[in-house]
C-alpha cells in the first residue's frame, strides 16, 4: 500500500513530510524491543481511540484522575492497563505520576515497554495531528509484520531524572553512539533513551516536523522552511502553553 500519499491533494506539502511518515509507518509495522508488531499497531490504534473515550472525557474534567471508576472505549485488543496508559498520555498527560508508572511496572507494564508505548503513541499522534491541522483524513494504520520483540536493553542506565531510567549524557556509546551528539544530551533528547529506537523514530519524525539535533543549533533561516526560527520556536511555544508541557 503506498502510504501518506499527497498527490490528490490542493495543499504542497514538503516531500521530506510524508516519506518521513511512510518509512515510521514500515517501522511502526515491525516487532519493537518490547511490543510484537500486533501490539504496536495496536497501541496507535488506541491513540485515536482515546479521542473519543467517553470515560477519557469524564476522568479529564474530574479532580482528580482517581475520582471516578469506568472503562474506556477500545479495540478489545491490548489488556486495560495498557490502554489506560495509552489514553492517559493522549488526553490526561500532566496528571501522570512516579507513583502510576511505578505501578505499571508492579503489576505487568514494565518501564521499558511503557517507554516503546509512549514512543509510539507521541509519534503516531504527531503524525495524526499534521493531518488534522490540514483538513486531511489521518492514515490507515499498516499491517503488522510477524515476529518477536528484541528485548534489548541498553548496558548504561541511571534514574536521574523522570519516571523512567535513561541512557545518562555521557553514555550514548557502542550500540547507543547515534541516538546523540557528544555534549548534546538534552533531558528532553534522553527521555525516551530505555528504549533506544524509540529515541531514533522520533529523531527521524521531529526532525521533519520540527528540527533535526544539528538543525537546532540554526539559530536563522533553514532554507528547506517557509518560516525563520524566530516564528517556528514562537509556534513551538504557545503549542507547549496549550498543551500545558511543564517541561
């Protein structure tokens, strides 16, 4: 299937955009380090899902996310846990808390594999948004390729920050040399570290979006970008307002 296809469409839309979109797409598809390709397809079926969860709406407008009981709206394929992971990142992010994801991993959702979900799931819902933000229907979701997850984990861990351990700054090395620049290891960039293609799928998808790690350090114009840095970090901005990003 040829995917993110644009051609039909009025609006020019950059050539970087969807083949960046097509080739997270094939990886999207793939067994990940701790989800099989089923699972991983179904997760991001769950980011759209969550839009529309009528226990999602309720829990958001309560005080507090433990206030009221419910089930959400889902495909029937991934266990609860998962699912309310996957809908509290899409519609409850800033309630989330040490306390839930130490839970998680308590009772079956490991930190390694809640980090491949939230990869996947910012990812996805990133992509989806671009389709939204243009009056575009978002995507069919790709089928899943059979197989077994890897399990990797990375050798150098620390929990210096965050919810989850990560690679720490000075540890992007060996199998890890790519995912960061030497003195480049932002909290922000070492977030998703536990799971290293996680780091390397986002890389690829903001860098098309938004800046690539080397094209953050262009403090002026881009000539592959119809706006100046100025105007792309005061739109980056207020969408962190809106979105409530404490970081």
């Amino acid at each position: 299937m040829n995917y993110f296809d644009y051609s039909e469409f009025e609006i020019e839309i950059r050539e970087d955009l969807p083949a960046t979109y097509a080739a997270y797409w094939t990886q999207l598809a793939k067994p990940g380090n701790w989800w099989t390709g089923a699972q991983r397809v179904a997760i991001a079926e769950e980011t759209r899902n969550a839009l529309t969860c009528a226990f999602c709406a309720e829990r958001k407008q309560a005080l507090t996310p433990y206030g009221i009981a419910g089930e959400h709206d889902h495909a029937g394929v991934l266990p609860e846990r998962v699912v309310d992971a996957v809908h509290r990142i899409i519609t409850d992010q800033n309630r989330i808390t040490q306390a839930l994801v130490d839970d998680n991993a308590a009772n079956g959702l490991s930190k390694a594999a809640y980090v491949e979900l939230v990869g996947i799931a910012v990812t996805v819902f990133s992509i989806d948004e671009f389709h939204r933000a243009m009056g575009l229907p978002v995507e069919t979701l790709p089928e899943p390729v059979a197989g077994e997850p890897s399990r990797y984990m990375p050798p150098t861990l620390v929990s210096d920050m965050g919810f989850v351990p990560t690679i720490p700054a000075e540890g992007a090395t060996a199998n890890e040399a790519d995912l960061w620049q030497p003195g480049f290891a932002h909290n922000v960039v070492r977030a998703l570290s536990l799971v290293p293609d996680a780091v390397r799928d986002w890389h690829k998808v903001a860098g098309a979006q938004y800046l690539s790690l080397p094209g953050m350090q262009n403090m002026v114009q881009d000539e592959n970008r119809s706006i100046n840095r100025m105007q792309m970090e005061l739109i980056a901005g207020r969408v962190s307002s809106v979105n409530e990003c404490f970081y």
